[in-house]
C-alpha cells in the first residue's frame, strides 16, 4: 500500500522550524545530532518490543507505548528527510516476512548508509523499512498518523514548557 506522508512532512517542518527558533539552530548545525536521535529511538523501540531479549519471557510493552517510540523514530525520520531535501512524500508500506529483529538490524545498516550518502534512494528505502516495522507490530495507516499527531502535540507542549 503506497502511503502518502506530505502533512506530516509539513507539520514536522513546522515543528522543526519552531524549534529552530527557540534554540536557535539549524538543519545543518544538528545533522549529526537528529541521525543520531533516530539511531537512539530506533534503539527505544526495539527496547520496547523486546523482540531481541531471546533471554527473556516478559511480553513487549503496552501498544500504547510502542506505537509512542514508533512516533519518536518517525519524527526523526521525517526530519532528517526535510534536511536531506528529499523530494518524495509516497512510500510503499509493504508485509514484513522478515522478524523483528532482522528489521531492526536492516533499518540501522539503512539509516547508517543514508547518513552517509545523503542520497534519497537510501533514505527511500529507510523510510519503507520502517513501514514493514509498522506492519511487523501490526500499526495500520492511521495507527501511524494518530501515533505520530498524538506525540507531535506532546513535542510541542514539551517546547512550550522549557523541556
């Protein structure tokens, strides 16, 4: 299923831009620090599915708090994209065969190729890795897009407040 992200492209780049303001920084003074903010909640979200804690019988946390760290990492990807000017707003939201901690691994090996590079078709293909994780936790369209407005109105009482 092609999903088309335009709005929420737009919301972070008003996000983006309000923090920007606030703390007076840019895309290119952060670069380092957001790839490394998504590399840090990809981790978080892993963290939460436990899916790699073969030593371990407790269950993943709550969905609430997945599909919470799944809208972090999103941020992050969003707003990497926007620095990366990247021109594509449609990805392809495809059932993940592979487990969890295999997505997992492939997302951090995309992430660490597109920061490198800066070229869209890495950062594509990211972006469509972290889809399959979605799916893998059994996120529609519209857990996405909710997960992702509900923690953009806690990022912006978080500014609002000196966080």
């Amino acid at each position: 299923m092609l999903i088309d992200f335009k709005d929420l492209f737009k919301k972070q780049k008003e996000l983006d831009l309000d923090i920007q303001q606030r703390h007076n920084v840019t895309y290119e003074n952060t670069m380092s620090r957001r790839s490394l903010s998504l590399l840090v909640e990809i981790g978080e979200l892993a963290n939460a599915t436990r899916c790699f804690k073969y030593w371990s019988n407790k269950p993943s946390e709550s969905k609430e708090r997945v599909y919470d760290e799944y809208a972090d990492g999103l941020h992050f990807l969003l707003s990497l994209g926007i620095a990366l000017n990247v021109k594509v707003t449609n990805y392809m939201m495809e059932k993940a065969e592979e487990d969890l901690t295999y997505l997992f691994l492939a997302m951090y090996d995309s992430v660490l190729t597109f920061i490198s590079t800066k070229d869209e078709k890495d950062y594509v293909k990211s972006f469509e890795i972290y889809l399959k994780i979605a799916d893998k936790l059994g996120m529609s369209k519209d857990d996405i897009f909710e997960s992702y407005l509900l923690k953009l109105g806690e990022n912006y009482h978080r500014q609002e407040t000196n966080y």
